[in-house]
C-alpha cells in the first residue's frame, strides 16, 4: 500500500456531516459524545474507538465494521511506515513444507 489512507474522521466529515450541513456540536449531541471527542475524531488528532464506531454506524445505518475498516488500514499503514527490522522468521517445520 503506497498511499496513506484517509482517516475515519475525515471521511466521517465531508460524506456525512458537511453534506448534512451538520456542526461539530450539533453532531456531537446527536452521536451522544463529547464536542471535544468529535472535534479531535474529525480533525485526526484521534483514532475511531470501537464505540464511536458503533455510534456512527447507528447513525448513520452504516456498519460498525466498514468505520473500522477505514481505522485499521490506516493504523497499519502508519505502523508499515516504522517497520521492525530486526525481526527473523521462524523455521519452516518439514510437515508445512510441500
């Protein structure tokens, strides 16, 4: 993967809120969270909880899993970036080779 996905938050900001001309705070009520919470999810400055993810998706009617998605390519993606290089691969046991 070569290009860095694009954050929850963002995707969350311009397909949901923006089209829906919905605010920060007025997002953040209706999604039962903190503005902060919202504000710093949009902004990238925080990763989608597990529990944001299932309130976006109640929402929204979108799955939690799809929101979680987008979190988990990313988050690899960031760790790819800082690959251990130290790592030896285990022997290959005779019984899993051919």
């Amino acid at each position: 993967m070569i290009r860095k996905p694009t954050h929850p938050g963002t995707v969350f900001l311009e397909d949901v809120m923006k089209p829906l001309g919905l605010t920060i705070t007025d997002t953040a009520q209706m999604l039962g969270v903190s503005r902060k919470t919202l504000s710093e999810f949009v902004n990238e400055k925080a990763s989608l909880s597990p529990e944001m993810a299932l309130r976006i998706s109640k929402a929204t009617n979108t799955s939690p899993e799809s929101w979680l998605n987008m979190q988990q390519k990313l988050t690899l993606w960031n760790a790819s970036q800082n690959a251990p290089t130290n790592v030896i691969p285990f022997p290959v046991p005779d019984i899993m080779e051919g």
